[in-house]
C-alpha cells in the first residue's frame, strides 16, 4: 500500500490555507467588536465569521484529503 503524493501535497496545501485563515478570521472579528459604533460593524464581522466558518471546514476538509491519500481511497486496484 503506498501514499497518492499528489493527494497529500494537496492536502497540506489545505492545511496551509487553513492556517492562514486561523488567524485572519480572529483579527478580523476582533477589529470589528473593536470598532462596534462604526457603520462598517455588520459587514466586517460577518466576513470574520465567514472566514472562520471556512478555516473549519478547509481543516476537516483537508484531514480528509490526507486520510484519502495515506489509505489509497478513490484508486481502484
């Protein structure tokens, strides 16, 4: 049984992107709580929430896609 490297690269790529999106969905909500009186307040902290809602789901989503490369699943033999 040997390793998709493709998949797997593509996998920690997510994992990458990921990350990065761990920490601009925090910055970007707590800017936004910060400035709670500007007009801009709803739209700045539903794009943090929206960042945060994709940094979660780019981190299942790239688990899986390295559970897939490590066990072969998608290649039939």
């Amino acid at each position: 049984m040997r390793t998709n490297k493709d998949i797997l690269v593509k996998g920690i790529k997510y994992l990458a992107y990921t990350v990065l999106l761990m920490f601009t969905a925090p910055v970007v909500i707590y800017q936004a709580f910060k400035n709670e009186g500007h007009p801009l307040y709803w739209p700045v902290l539903i794009v943090g929430l929206i960042l945060a809602i994709g940094a979660i789901s780019l981190g299942f989503y790239g688990i899986k896609t390295i559970m897939d490369a490590l066990f072969n699943k998608g290649k039939k033999e």
